[in-house]
C-alpha cells in the first residue's frame, strides 16, 4: 500500500536551507522563512500591540512543521499537490498551522500529498525567484498547483509599484490547471491585479477561487489576535471557496 502523507504528520529534519536538493532522493532542503525581518510597521506594532506579537511568534515554528511535512511528503506517494503564497497559506493566525486555509482544503483532499512552498510576508517576487524555481526541482509534475499570492504587494506602498507587471509574469509561468486566489479589495492596485487573474483564467486555462466570495469579505469574529490574519474561521471560508474551485476544475 502507497505512503500517505496528511495533517499532522512529523518527520526529522535538518536546518532547512535555500537550497532544493533531488526530492527522488529524499535530499529536499527548502525554507519556509523569507529571511527578511518583519515590515517597520510590523516591527513597531509589535512592540505596542500583545495580539500582533503573538501572531508574529508563530512564524518560525509554523515555517519549521511546514519543512518537516515537506520533506515526509516528499518520501511518500501519491497524487501531488504543490501550494504556493504567504503567510496565508502557512495559516498564520490559525490555531495551528494545519488550520489555515491550505491545512483545512488538504483535509478535504487527503487523496493529495501536499508540499507547501509558501512562506510568511510572501510577494509576488518571491513565487517567482523562490517558489516556482522549487516547484521546478521536484523532478516531478504537480497533479494540482494553488496559489494565492499579492496582498503583501498591494498593501504595502513600497512593494505596489510594478506588481502588475509581476503578477502578468507569474500568470503566464503558473501551470496549466492551477487554482488562483483573487484579491478582494476594490481599489486600484486591487481592480488591476484581479483583472489580470481574470483574463489568465480565460486565456490560459487557470482556474479562479473567487474570494470576492461573501465568506471571505465579511470578517466579524474570523480575525486573528493581530486583527490581520484570519482565526481558523476566517480560513475555513478561504479553503470553502479553493474547494468550489476544485470541483469546477
């Protein structure tokens, strides 16, 4: 009987690195972490606020557990589900990593052997230059991609500039097939990168999770302490909404 690999699984690891070695050969050496300190704004609330200093602890541990169920999947076999994103799907903010938004839609899909190459503050950029290179490495196709990536770009004014064109770029390198999260905002920045996401799910065979969705716009009571991420049942919402997407795909 094939290996299977689902919420809670441990294995040992080294110190994960950059690097991706052969996944045939069980030498898959990935981080989770960005290696970028928090944002000033971040930094600063943190030293204020006890809810945004909790949330920002869970970051390395989650990252770490993350790392050790890639590398048990990576051993496995069976169908192969690659996600890709920020902080969002690493569940920051959950009351457990396996309670984001990926850890919820991967209890409805156990049939799948998910690698998470998210990772926490998690840009466009970094799917491009980090996420998709990895991806790549596997040495093996992805049954099913996600991604849900561009919030961190569109909020931040440092970042905004030029996501459109980086956004275009990484809808044209996403396989055939991939499950992509929208952004719910309505101003500018928001309105161009979604209809970017638009024409690439008509153009090019991707697939939308709409998260214009009721279930992902209306947050009473599925914040997390830092009044940012979502709790588990804001993340419930997102992973409902990933799960329609699966059905139509």
């Amino acid at each position: 009987m094939a290996a299977t690999v689902g919420p809670g699984a441990r294995v040992r690891a080294s110190c994960l690195t950059d690097r991706v070695g052969d996944a045939g050969t069980g030498e898959f050496e990935y981080s989770n972490l960005s290696g970028r300190p928090p944002g000033r704004f971040i930094g600063a609330a943190g030293l204020v606020f006890r809810g945004i200093r909790r949330v920002q602890r869970q970051v390395e541990p989650y990252a770490r557990e993350w790392g050790q169920h890639n590398r048990a999947a990576l051993s496995a076999s069976g169908p192969l589900w690659v996600a890709l994103g920020d902080s969002m799907a690493q569940g920051i903010g959950a009351s457990v990593p396996w309670r984001g938004w990926v850890g919820q839609l991967a209890l409805s899909i156990p049939q799948y052997r998910l690698v998470n190459l998210s990772i926490s503050g998690g840009l466009v950029a970094d799917v491009l230059d980090r996420q998709l290179p990895a991806m790549e490495a596997l040495g093996v196709v992805p049954d099913l991609v996600t991604c849900l990536i561009g919030s961190n770009d569109l909020m931040n004014p440092r970042h905004r500039p030029g996501t459109g064109d980086r956004m275009y770029e990484l809808l044209a390198r996403l396989p055939v097939g991939t499950v992509v999260g929208n952004q719910p905002g309505t101003f500018d920045a928001a309105l161009e990168v979604n209809a970017l996401i638009d024409d690439a799910v008509a153009r090019r065979g991707l697939v939308l999770a709409e998260l214009r969705d009721p279930r992902t716009r209306h947050w009473r009571g599925k914040l997390s302490a830092d009044r940012f991420h979502p709790n588990d049942r804001g993340y419930a919402g997102i992973a409902a909404v990933f799960a329609e997407a699966l059905d139509r795909r």
